[in-house]
C-alpha cells in the first residue's frame, strides 16, 4: 500500500525517455532567423549610407561652387606678396599664349610646308623638356651653395623671363632662318618659370592664408587669361596679315613687351617678401 502511495506521486514520465526536438529543425529555424535579422540590418544600414550620400553628394557641389566663385570674387585680395605673384601668373600665362601662332607664323616667315614646321616644334619641345630635367642640376651645384631657397626661386624667374623676352623681340623679327631659329630656342630656354615661381609663392604666403587657396587662385588666373589670351593673339595677327604696314611679327613684339612688364614685377618681389 505504502509504495503504491508513493508511485502515484511520481510524474508519469518518470523512467520514460524525455523527447528532445530535432537538432537539424532547430540549426535550421536558428540560421534562417539569423538570416532575415542580417537582411534587415544590412538593408537598413544601406538605405542610411545611401541618404547619407544624397544629403552629401549636393552639399560637396555646392561648397566646391561657393569656393570657387569666392577663388574669383577674391582673385586679387590678398596680401603682397601673394598678389604680386598672382599677378605675374596672369600675365605669364597670357602672354605665352601667343605661341598659338606659331606654326602659322613660321610658315608664312620662312616658307615652309607645315611638316618642316612641326618638326622644329617637336625639337623646341625636346629643348623644353631637357631644360626641365637639367634645371634641379643647376640649382644643386650651381645656386644652392651661393643663394637661399627663395632666392634661387626668384633668381631663375627673373632669369626664366628675361629669356622668354628677348627670345619673343628676336623672334618676331623677320629674318634669316638660322637667327630666327635661335630666337625660339632662347625663347624656349626660358622655361623655368611656373615651378619657381609657385614655390617663392607657397613659401612666402602670410599665416592666415591657406596653400590650397593660393594653389587655386593661380589656376583661376591661367583660366581666365586663357579664355582671353587666344582670341585676343589671333585678332592681332590677323590684322597685321591683312595690313600693308604692320608686320607679321607684331604680336611678338606685344608679347615681348608684356615679358619686361613681368619682369619689374618680379623685381619688386624681393622687397614686398622675405627675401634678403
């Protein structure tokens, strides 16, 4: 009787083995639940990355727009002597400009076909580029030990535009095709403006203004005088090729002139900077 009392307070399935669901059900239902969570975090983080580059994309535009048009409206304010070196810029690069004339030009002076035209192009490029790789052996051995860093710079911008100037007065004269091959090649051995000058640039700029900004506001400069620069050469020549008494070397000697302005510019850098 005792242990017919105590079997009836026993659970029923006691001595029974306990069924556990399947593994294979449970790994599977697990994984599919971490699939659909990681569906949904993953959309979720692409619909914010995705607002978040239609919220930036137009507001980059626009701070690109506004600093370039404040690059434009403020071109020209700025301190010395950044504004003397951007100046210098403008004219450089619109008096260089007059080299669209030259294969023309050429052709018309020496009576030449434009092959043998293009060819002395092509050896006043190469002249070019040696004169680049050559110039950082002339400033290591030859200025380096006598001049400072910004005194070098102005040294070859000086030198570089005083080259170009008294290439461009030769040049537009018409005379024998050795002389005026010489012109071009002084005028080309000029050639180490830009780099010069940029660097006496970012050195000397004043604490409150920014490299990038200077670096903008010069290609600004090369933009602007190269929309004008063009047309205004070919309007030139064309007048003198349709003038019985202007000569066809006019725009050369413009150019030439435009080369000593440049340099009473960079004359007055000296003062205006840190230059001793």
């Amino acid at each position: 009787m005792a242990a017919l009392g105590f079997n009836a307070f026993l659970p029923s399935q006691l001595g029974k083995r306990i069924q556990s669901p399947n593994p294979q059900e449970t790994s599977a239902s697990h994984l599919l639940l971490l699939d659909q969570t990681g569906a949904q975090q993953a959309a979720t983080e692409h619909s914010v990355s995705q607002g978040l580059e239609d919220e930036s994309l137009p507001r980059i535009v626009l701070d690109s727009w506004r600093s370039s048009v404040n690059s434009v409206v403020t071109l020209f304010r700025v301190p010395r002597p950044t504004f003397t070196v951007i100046w210098i810029f403008l004219l450089y690069s619109f008096t260089t400009r007059v080299e669209v004339l030259n294969p023309q030009y050429i052709s018309i002076t020496l009576d030449w076909s434009l092959a043998t035209v293009n060819s002395l192009l092509a050896g006043k490029a190469l002249l070019s580029a040696m004169i680049l790789f050559a110039l950082p052996v002339i400033r290591k051995i030859y200025l380096q030990p006598r001049l400072n860093d910004q005194q070098i710079d102005l040294f070859i911008v000086k030198a570089s535009l005083s080259l170009n100037a008294l290439g461009m007065a030769g040049f537009g004269i018409p005379i024998s095709s050795p002389l005026f091959i010489a012109a071009l090649l002084l005028y080309t051995s000029g050639n180490g403006l830009y780099d010069s000058l940029t660097t006496f640039g970012l050195t000397s700029l004043p604490v409150d203004q920014k490299p990038g900004d200077f670096l903008v506001r010069i290609g600004l400069a090369q933009t602007i005088s190269g929309l004008v620069a063009a047309p205004f050469w070919s309007t030139v020549f064309s007048l003198c090729l349709k003038s019985d008494s202007l000569s066809t070397g006019l725009a050369y000697w413009i150019s030439a002139g435009l080369f000593g302005g440049t340099i009473v510019l960079s004359q007055s850098l000296r003062s205006q900077g840190s230059v001793p």
